[in-house]
C-alpha cells in the first residue's frame, strides 16, 4: 500500500502520469502475490512435516 502510494505521488511529480502508476502498482502486485504463493507453500511444508512426525518418520 505504502509502494502503491509513493508510486502515485511520484508519478504526478514527475509528470509521467498513470502509465507510470499503473506499472508500479502490476509490479507491486506481482511481489505480493509471489510472496502470498510462497507462504502458502510454506505453511503446507509445515503442515506436512508435522504430519511425518505424528507418523513417526524423523
């Protein structure tokens, strides 16, 4: 939100107006949804190893 906001406030100092805007905000997006992907990702790692050890696997 904060990246979204300082985008907005350079992109109208500068003058390069949305076009500009609206890549930062595709951009900022892209790094919120990799990482919203690779906590999933990790929550079922964690998921699944604390199911070996209920099993008994070390």
């Amino acid at each position: 939100m904060k990246l979204a906001l300082a985008a907005l406030v350079l992109a109208a100092g500068c003058g390069h107006g949305d076009a500009a805007l609206r890549a930062e905000q595709a951009k900022a997006r892209r790094y919120r949804d990799a990482y919203e992907t690779e906590a999933q990702q990790v929550e079922q790692l964690k998921k699944r190893v604390a199911e070996l050890e209920r099993e008994g696997c070390r």
